[in-house]
C-alpha cells in the first residue's frame, strides 16, 4: 500500500483503522476509477474490451515489466523493461500493430 500512496498515507490508515470513502481513496491513487453502482459492470467490460484489444503478448510483458520491476533496484527495473521491449518489438503481434497503425485500422490480434 505504501508503493500506492505513500508511506505517510499507509501508515495512517493502517495504523488508526479508519475507514476511507471511495472519494478519499480516488484522491489519494488506491483505486483507478469511481463509478456508479449500476454502471459497475458495464465500465469493468468497456475496460476489459479495451485492454483485449491490444496485443496480448505487449499486455502481458507489460504487466510483468511493472510487476517485477517493483521488486528490484530501478536500474534492474530498468534494465527488465528494456528486455522486454525488445521482445514484444521483434513480435508478429508488433508487425501487426504497425501495419494496421499505417493503414489506419483496428488491429487484429
């Protein structure tokens, strides 16, 4: 949590249990997004849909990039999402991404 809001902010919440409104949690970075309860649902799907249509492979190395750069020292972090990089860019999916970029369509992935 300290990662997310800070150290100050973790310790406070942690350290007196108060519970925080969904607006102080938007405020603060915990959470993304506020929604409406009815409109829950529909932007979680509208969200999905628009992750899935990017390339798989770029999504996951990304997350992996962000999840396992956390872990390390920023050069590592670094030096992590630079391999990466080179991965997804010598991908079919990145042609494919580029190509329909150029032809100024959706690409199919």
């Amino acid at each position: 949590m300290a990662r997310l809001v800070g150290s100050g902010q973790a310790k406070h919440m942690i350290f007196t249990g108060e519970i925080i409104s969904a607006a102080q949690a938007f405020t603060i970075g915990l959470v993304d997004q506020l929604v409406q309860p009815d409109q829950l649902m529909e932007q979680a799907e509208k969200l999905a849909q628009t992750i899935c249509a990017k390339s798989p492979n770029a999504v996951r190395m990304a997350k992996e990039s962000i999840d396992q750069g956390l872990l390390g020292t920023l050069s590592e972090g670094l030096r992590l999402e630079a391999g990466l990089f080179g991965l997804c860019f010598a991908s079919p999916e990145q042609k494919e991404g580029m190509k329909a970029f150029l032809e100024k369509r959706p690409a199919s992935f």
